[in-house]
C-alpha cells in the first residue's frame, strides 16, 4: 500500500508490520478483512434494523457459543516485548 496517504498510510503500515511479525514467527493464522466493521456495525451495536445505538435493549445474533477471541495485547508483544 506504498500509494496510500495519510492517515489511512499509517494504519496501513501498522497492519503490515503486525502481519510481518506473524508470518515470521511461523504463527498459524488467518487474515480477516474486518475495514468497515467500525463504520457500519459499531455506532448501531450490531442491530440490523436501526441506524442509532439502542436506548433499551440490544438483541444478540448467536448462541453464545464462542469459536475465538482476539488478544490485542499478543500481537503487539510480538513487535516490541518492550511495551
């Protein structure tokens, strides 16, 4: 993404020295394109019929069952043990 300006350059090169230091450390993994989560999916908490957050209740499309959660801490423990 070397023509990407900024901010979006930043973030882009964020996303490529997290994906770098995965695939050298031979991590199994897998890339999950998630760009426009927080544009469309955040500011309504995930509720399909509305385009404003819930005053009352927020409905959840599951069972509970979780497959995975996400470690933010790990990943940037593999750029930098130093912070």
């Amino acid at each position: 993404m070397g023509h990407a300006l900024e901010p979006g350059r930043i973030t882009f090169d964020e996303k490529m020295e997290i994906r770098r230091a995965i695939e050298e450390g031979n991590i199994p993994h897998a890339y999950i394109s998630a760009n426009c989560f927080a544009a469309y999916f955040v500011p309504n908490l995930c509720q399909m019929h509305t385009l404003l957050p819930p005053k009352e209740k927020v409905h959840v499309y599951a069972d509970g069952n979780v497959k995975f959660t996400i470690r933010k801490y790990y990943l940037y423990y593999l750029i930098s043990p130093s912070l």
